[in-house]
C-alpha cells in the first residue's frame, strides 16, 4: 500500500482534463508543520445557522459601526437588532450592489445611482444632494476622516469633507494619469489609498497637504487594472482583486507591501477566461479559524472561488442544488454580535458561518475532491484495494438519518471525461473510531481518477488515501 501523492490538494483543472482534473470543492486545506500524523489534510467548509429573514429582497451589504449592525436588505437600509430584527431607517433606488462605509458617525452608503447619509446621533437618513458629489458613482471606501470615491468614466477620484459625508466640493478631486484609463475602483489599506483604472494601479498616501491630501507614491505605478470594480476587498491584511494587464488577460493578484503579486494559478485563469462575463464579479474577505480568505464571486458564471491565504491555495465554494453546483450563496458579510454574519443574495436572510454548522440552513453541503492521474507511463495497473483516511466516528447521536450513520461515496474515471457508478462506505456511527474506509477490486486502467465526495451533515475530515496496485 502507498500514499497517492497529491491526493489532498487543491483545486487545479488543466484546459485539457487528460492532463490535470483536481477538484476541490467545500474543503479547506490544513497545513500542519508540527509533526502531525499528516502534514495537509482537508476540513469541510463551515456551514450557516438561519438567524432570521430580515426584509423583502437580497441581503445587500452589511457593516458593523460601534458595536451596531446595519443592512442593506432589498431597498432599504437599516439596523439589525440583537433579536435579529430589523427596522428600516430609509430607502434607496438603485439595484446595483451597495458600498458601505462609516467614519465612526456616519454610514455612507452608494447603490450605483445615489449617496446617501445615516446620521448615527441625529438617526437621519439623508440623501447626498452636494453638487460635488459624483452621481453615479459605485465605489466608495474611507481613510483618515474622508469618504472618497470613484468618479465614473474619467480619471478622477474625488473626496467629502473631514468627517462630514454630506460634503462634497467639486474642486476635491485627483487624477490617476500614470495612462489614460479610466478609473474603475478605490480601496485603502493600512492608509495606502489604491486607485485602479481599468488596466492600471496608482498608490497615493495622505500627505496632509491643505489643499487636496492624498498624493502620488513615487515610483508606485503598475499596469495592472482592476477588470471588475466590486472585486477588489481587503483580507489577511491585504488587498486582493480580479485584475488584468495591459492585453486584458484575467489574474487575480494580492498587494505584497506596495507591488501586485499574481496569485492565480494558469488552470483558474484558463477558466475565468471562459466566463461570458467578469465584470459583475465581487470579492468578499473572511477569516476563518485563521484561515485568511479571499471569496470571489461570478454571478453571472455562477460560480465562486476561494482562495486560502493560510495554504497559498485555491478551492471552489458552492452550494448543491442536486444535480448541480451553483454559487455560494454568500452576499456579503459582517462580524458583529460575536458572530460571523452572512447575508444571502436570493432573498433577505440571515445566517451565522459556524464550523458547529454541518449544513447551509438545512440544505446540504456537499464536499467533493478530485485525485491527481494515477498513471505508470501507460502501462495498466490493476486496482486492488483503496483506503481513504478520513476522522472515523462522527455521527450524530440523533436525526436526521444521514448524520447517524454517515457515508462517503468513490467514483473513478479512466479518461477524464466519463465516471463509474457511485458506490459508499459508512464513515462510523458516533464513536467508532475503528472505522475504515476501504474499497476493494476496483479494476484496471492506464490512467485513473478517484472522486471523494460527501454530503453527510457531520464533520468532514480527509487526510489522505493509500492504494494497492500491481
């Protein structure tokens, strides 16, 4: 018997599945460096408690702002109670997604249309009728007392008055003119304010000039764009976005100190380039019993990514809606209450992310992983025996009747592109710990693929898988 390589790993399809078909989906990857009885292994992606559904619509944005939770919901922005409940504070018209950000008073909110304004003391909700404010604007984020956003099809960003998102003077504004592309997004991190056009970056610092405060970087000019303004978030202390360079090829990159670093590997950037359409695409950051991750989403592909900080490594995050995956029902999200809080897009509820969460609401998540080829230089090896390690013994004590006495399925396939039947084996009611997982006469073939994959609403743990051939 003999460890499969590469067995826990993460997600890597090739353009070609006869070369390389890993998949990895609803599994993070653990690295363990200190002499662990294995050094990687897989754990199911955390599920979601149903708190509440909050208003008519998707659940939009989030931000929590001294210890209070706002929402987006539908068309309406208000304040998430501690029972869960929310009380609309005013209303908005745009159906684009929603920028929130707060400067300790008050909460900025843009809907790709408008401005508006909560006042956290006054409870107002006023809407942004300065004529130096950028109407049409979506982006929008906040440093050192300014709210400063994107202006639409130009070179420009403009910024609000010192702690007064109400104010807006039509002479405050800076222009990105390292090329002449327009600017498609503003992020600031750790007081960087980043400014991307739609194939370059600028980096500007609040140099405390009277005049206009953010100035240029010397030499902190890349041409390397953002192709899809709502992708760029912060997570693991960094700004991570779906970019392109000058030719328009897709990447996603991270900011490693003032340089973009390419993290995208050539099989995900082979399948972003089959997406019809990126440009809708957002990125979400989380953090994860330390695992730093950066979520990013393609409505329209309906598909969602994840990269792990912790692991350097990708996987996709799905929901299972039998036959199909589709994406990750995550909109947006929050920390709050002492809770991690994600909101839905198909409708406005609620949920808690907890790793004590075995399923997303009831429905089920199904965790999935695609071997590397097993192959000896064409040569046909026959398939004795094939043990995945798992963590045996984790039924539940009680209902529903798929956690007591859960299973894990196997297929394979032989050419990439055609799979057997699936077949099961129980993972142990709880605590049978002796529990193995084994699959014998399995077959021959000159290639071979093996699928993991589980549904079961308990704790998912791979570790590897052993095989015997001859």
């Amino acid at each position: 018997m003999k460890a499969i390589p590469g067995f826990v790993g993460p997600a890597y399809e090739a353009p070609s599945l006869t070369v390389n078909h890993q998949r990895c989906i609803n599994f993070l990857l653990e690295i363990d460096k200190n002499q662990a009885k294995t050094p990687t292994a897989l754990y199911g992606v955390p599920g979601l408690e149903l708190l509440s559904t909050l208003a008519p619509g998707a659940v939009k944005g989030l931000i929590e702002v001294n210890g209070e939770l706002y929402a987006a919901v539908g068309q309406a922005f208000g304040r998430v109670n501690a029972d869960w409940t929310f009380t609309a504070l005013g209303t908005y018209s745009g159906t684009a997604r929603i920028t929130m950000v707060d400067n300790g008073l008050q909460v900025l909110v843009i809907d790709g249309l408008s401005g508006f304004v909560y006042d956290i003391a006054a409870g107002t909700w006023t809407q942004i009728t300065d004529p130096g404010f950028v109407y049409g604007s979506t982006q929008g984020t906040y440093q050192d007392g300014y709210g400063i956003v994107a202006l639409p099809d130009s070179q420009q960003f403009g910024i609000s008055g010192l702690y007064d998102f109400m104010t807006w003077d039509a002479i405050d504004f800076a222009s990105a003119e390292g090329l002449p592309d327009d600017v498609s997004t503003v992020i600031s991190n750790h007081r960087l304010l980043h400014v991307f056009g739609t194939g370059t970056l600028e980096l500007f610092v609040n140099a405390g000039d009277g005049t206009f405060p953010f100035q240029r970087m010397d030499g902190a000019f890349y041409e390397v764009g953002c192709s899809a303004p709502y992708s760029a978030a912060v997570a693991d202390d960094s700004v991570f976005w779906l970019g392109n360079n000058l030719q328009g090829a897709l990447a996603v990159y991270r900011m490693q100190g003032s340089t973009p670093q390419r993290i995208s590997t050539v099989a995900l950037e082979n399948e972003l380039a089959s997406y019809e359409d990126v440009s809708d695409a957002f990125g979400i950051g989380l953090d994860i019993r330390r695992h730093p991750i950066y979520l990013l989403v393609f409505p329209t592909a309906g598909k969602s990514w994840a990269y792990d900080a912790h692991s350097g490594s990708w996987f996709e995050w799905l929901d299972f809606t039998s036959p199909d995956y589709v994406r990750f029902r995550l909109n947006c999200f929050a920390k709050a209450f002492g809770k991690l809080l994600v909101g839905d897009y198909r409708d406005g509820r609620l949920y808690e992310m907890s790793f004590d969460a075995y399923t997303n609401a009831g429905d089920p998540i199904r965790c999935l992983r695609i071997s590397p080829y097993i192959w000896n230089n064409g040569k046909r090896l026959f398939h004795s025996r094939l043990e995945v390690l798992i963590q045996p013994g984790v039924g539940l004590p009680v209902t529903p009747p798929e956690g007591v006495d859960p299973v894990i399925s196997l297929r394979w396939s032989d050419d990439g592109m055609t799979w057997s039947n699936e077949i099961t084996r129980p993972m142990g009611r709880q605590g049978t710990y002796d529990t193995r997982v084994i699959f014998n006469r399995l077959g021959s073939a000159r290639n071979r693929l093996y699928e993991i994959s589980c549904s079961a609403p308990v704790k998912k743990v791979i570790l590897g898988a052993t095989l015997e051939v001859s």
